[in-house]
C-alpha cells in the first residue's frame, strides 16, 4: 500500500493502529538483523570488538608532519609487562573453529577513545593470530591467506601479537610455530613478535617488531591516524630495503615434521655465553654482535631491517604520536 493512500472502508482509528502494529514490527525485524550482523549494538554493550574480513591492498599511513624528537623508549625484554586487559563483549568470546573465517566489511574506524588494530596475512599458509589482552586471544583467529582481523582496543593497551603456524586442530593444541608459554604472555622461539605499549611517554606509543626470539613469519607494522611519520612503507619497505624471507642457515633452522618452520636466534641453535650474552658478554655494553666469531643478527637485518635483532637492539624501537591505528602484516613485499 503506497504511503499516505488508506482503503476508504477502514476506520482511523483501526487503521492507525494497524500502522503502528506494522511499524512496531518492523523496527524489531531491522534491529533482529542488525545485531546479528554485528552492525548495531546496543548501548551498554561496549567492549573489545573483532572482525575477520577478506584483506584490500595496503593503504599508506597518513602523515602530515615530521617525527617527533626522539625520546627515552622502554627497554627491550623477553616478556611483556602485564597491561589491563580490555573488556571483551558476548559475541567476540566464541570459541574459533577450524574453518576459514567468514569475511565480513572492513572496519576502519573505532570508537570514541578505543584504537584499532588490523592482523593481515599476506603469506600463503594459514596462520592464526594472537592478540594478548583482547578477544583474540589466547586461542587466536584463523587467518587463511588473504584474509585480515580487525581488533578494537583501549587508549592504555598494551601486548603483543604473533602469528601460529602449522596448527593441528585450533591454536590452542599443538602448532608448529608460535605456540604459547604456559601464561601465553609470549611465545616459544622461533617466533617473530609485534610489540606494543601505548600512551607510554608524553603521549606517544612505543612499537617495535622482534626477532630477538627468532622468526617464523616476515612481519611488519605501519601507523595511522597520527602526525608521526610512518618510517615503514605500506609494502613494507624501510630506508630502501624491503621485507623478505629470512635466508636462514642451516645451524639455525627449526623443523618440524621435516620441514623448515623458522629461524632459531643464535643462543638457541648455538648456546654459549658469546651468542646468549652472559657471563664476560652480559649486559649492553658487552653485548656487541659485531664482536661475534659470526653475527648472525644480521640474518634477521638483511630479510626485516626494522626489527629487533637482538637484545640490545634498540634503534628498532619506533615511535607514534597521538591515539595511533596499527595495521600488522604478516608477509614479505610484493606478496
């Protein structure tokens, strides 16, 4: 019946009420389907909301100014420092399957004093995703190649994300790479680690990627919605040389099932206090790989210039100004 037309044999008053029934069911039919979907949710429903959804191509940061002045950044260690963990809603607590994750539409923007984080695979094997403190975690979210996860976080986030390689059923069994220490505050070695602290010092963010516990997947990080320069190119490329594979020897290579998953650091596949630095080489300014008999933390320089390549590798640590978006891929440039 087209609007403002009524049949001339219906009273008013029966035919208001008739709308208003109509009208009533209607709003509860758009707003069944809009929770579903996760489109709409209700007030008093906040929290930490994810979504998987088919990756577009890499989107450069927006920069508008000059990084700030450089600044005391926290030091480097083998694990993160416990952070409050953000509020996760009903619908990002299911349990993750076997199957791929549906995609679903980009999320770009989060809300009113939350961040967002985007987790691409850019690889051509499945990897599963750990975000500590959120949702996606510890058991992590399927990524079949392609696909990306949208996480939103709180201003005062902090923790680290890794991919899993190789997993038998789901991320919390048994997987090739990646698998949890007993808290899953980090991951076994080899294991390439984003590492993250936000709102840290006059109100920067403090960002890094590591390979200080090896590698196992090529990663890299860009920055948005900030003043702050990206030093990281959307395809991954820093001061002209761009990601790859990591051309791992064969002392250092980890295997599993009779193939090559990752990249031991030096202490792992060697021992000793030189390659581990202890004893006579403990400490920063003992702690010098180019007085190695080998350096071998430049077989993570070479395939990912940015990163941690070992302990006291400190110029890796990155810095963003203001409430920063952070979108990590997993990948090597051109994939």
């Amino acid at each position: 019946m087209a609007r403002g037309r009524r049949r001339h044999s219906a009273s008013p008053r029966r035919d208001g009420r008739r709308w208003w029934y109509v009208a009533a069911a209607a709003f509860a039919t758009a707003a069944t389907v809009l929770i579903a979907y996760s489109v709409w949710t209700p007030s008093g429903t906040g929290g930490t909301r994810t979504t998987a959804h088919q990756d577009t191509a890499a989107r450069p940061a927006v920069s508008r100014s000059a990084s700030p002045s450089p600044s005391p950044s926290p030091s480097h260690s083998a694990s993160a420092s416990p952070s409050p963990k953000a509020s996760v809603s009903k619908k990002s607590t299911s349990k993750p399957t076997t199957k791929a994750v549906e995609p679903t539409p980009h999320v770009s923007t989060a809300p009113a004093g939350k961040r967002l984080i985007t987790v691409v695979n850019r690889t051509p094997k499945t990897v599963w995703a750990i975000v500590t403190n959120t949702a996606v975690y510890p058991k992590g979210r399927e990524l079949a190649p392609g696909q990306s996860l949208s996480v939103t976080v709180a201003n005062n986030w902090g923790g680290r994300i890794w991919g899993r390689t190789g997993c038998t059923s789901t991320a919390a069994g048994h997987c090739a790479t990646g698998d949890c220490t007993s808290v899953c505050e980090g991951a076994n070695p080899p294991t390439t680690l984003g590492e993250f602290t936000f709102d840290a010092y006059a109100g920067m963010d403090f960002y890094d990627v590591s390979m200080v516990d090896g590698s196992n997947l090529p990663m890299w990080i860009n920055i948005s919605h900030t003043t702050t320069v990206d030093p990281v190119s959307a395809g991954g490329c820093y001061k002209g040389v761009c990601t790859s594979d990591v051309n791992c020897p064969a002392a250092m290579q980890a295997v599993s099932g009779g193939q090559v998953v990752g990249c031991k650091p030096p202490c792992a596949a060697f021992g000793g206090d030189t390659y581990c630095c202890r004893g006579a080489w403990a400490g920063r300014e003992n702690c010098v790989p180019s007085k190695w008999p080998v350096d071998y933390t430049q077989v993570f320089k070479r395939a990912a210039p940015y990163a941690y390549s070992y302990a006291f590798d400190d110029g890796a640590t990155m810095p963003c100004k203001g409430a920063c978006y952070y979108r990590i891929t997993f990948g090597t440039t051109g994939s």
